[in-house]
C-alpha cells in the first residue's frame, strides 16, 4: 500500500512501520528456512559437531584434533611434546617454544618469513605440521649463532640487508640452507634461489651481496 495524496502523517507513519516488519519478517524467514535447509543437508556433521550445534568451544585439543607425542631436536635441545595432530612447526615454535623469531607473515607460504631448517633444508614452518617432524632436527633464527654471530648474519649486518627487519630472520636462514645447495654462481642465479623469500622494503640487492659475500668467503 502506497501513500496517497490526503493522508495524514500517522497513516503514512503506519505504513512504514508495516513495512519495517514485513521486511523484518521476511528475513527471519530466509534465515529459518536457510538453517533447516542445512539441518537436512549435513544432518550428522551438525549435530556431530558441538560448536555448529550451538556449544562454547573448549580449550581442549581433543574436541577436534589428535594429541601425538613428538620428540623434536630444536637448536640443539631436545623436546618431548604432546601436541594437536593440526599445529603447524610454526604455531609450535612460536606459541609454545617461544622462538618468535620465526615470523608469521602470509601464513600461505608465499612470503618466506617463517622459514627454517629442518635437517638442514629450508622449509616454511607454516605449512608443516609439526607431529610431521617427530625425530627431526630444527633449527631457527635463534639457534644459528653460538658464541659469534653465523657468518650469514654478519653479511646482512655489514650490507645492510634488512630494513624493517620482519623478513630477516626469514631471508637469513633460507640463505644459510642455499649455501648447501647447487645453486649458480651469479647474482640472476642467487636472485631465483631465494625467490621464495620476500622483502616489502627491497633490500634485495644487499640481501643478495651479503649471501654471495658469505659463498665466495669475503670476510
């Protein structure tokens, strides 16, 4: 019903509100109608499942995810833990080692930021779950210098080849794990080694410097 020419301001005001009811009626509808749509579509998935039917979620990693005991070598120290079947290395790292020196950027795998060492190859701690590496050697940022800074570490520092600093620890330890590796012999040859590896400040050419400095062993 529309207003018409000779209606008082009460009668139009009242159409309004009809109206406001109507539309608020038509989505609890659409909502309704949408929740026992998927009631009959995922039956056993909702009622399964405590949070989608209505529970508070629990601190306790068993509500979805399998605890497995893991013993992992982490900077050279041993480390028994009872971890969720789901946690990433890098989640571990840094919520329950404190090592956050490993830095949570994309969390995709496409910025290098968390790169680490596993075993001595380069690997994004953010895409692997850590009961994957029961048994394996890690090591971080944290554990690459011992008395003196690492070599690599130098190299950055003497080329200045951080700016923010975010995705240093990153470059630092997928540079180290490069010099293991057969990579060219070229600035264009290191430039794709460490593709994976981004900088927002584009420091790229003293990260590069710094690296071949260490491979060509310029003190």
């Amino acid at each position: 019903m529309r207003p018409r020419l000779g209606m008082d301001i009460k009668q139009v005001a009242g159409i309004s509100m009809d109206m406001r009811i109507s539309r608020r009626r038509f989505h609890q509808l659409v909502i309704a109608n949408t929740a026992l749509a998927l009631m009959w579509r995922f039956p056993e998935k909702v009622m399964a499942d405590p949070i989608a039917a209505g529970a508070s979620p629990q601190l306790d990693a068993n509500l979805h995810g399998e605890l497995v005991e893991i013993a992992l070598t982490i900077n050279k120290k041993n480390h028994k833990l009872s971890v969720d079947s789901r946690t990433t290395l890098l989640d571990l790292l840094r919520e329950r080692l404190s090592l956050t020196g490993s830095k949570k950027g994309c969390d995709q795998g496409q910025c290098g930021a968390c790169t680490v060492l596993v075993n001595g190859r380069r690997v994004y701690s953010c895409l692997t779950f850590a009961v994957m590496h029961d048994g394996d050697q890690i090591t971080t940022i944290e554990g690459l210098a011992a008395d003196n800074l690492h070599p690599m570490q130098a190299a950055f520092i003497e080329h200045d080849g951080f700016q923010c600093g975010y995705c240093t620890s990153g470059q630092i330890m997928s540079a180290v794990g490069l010099l293991g590796e057969s990579c060219g012999l070229s600035d264009a040859d290191v430039r794709e080694c460490m593709s994976g590896n981004l900088c927002r400040c584009g420091a790229y050419a003293n990260i590069i410097a710094a690296i071949q400095d260490v491979r060509n062993g310029v003190k």
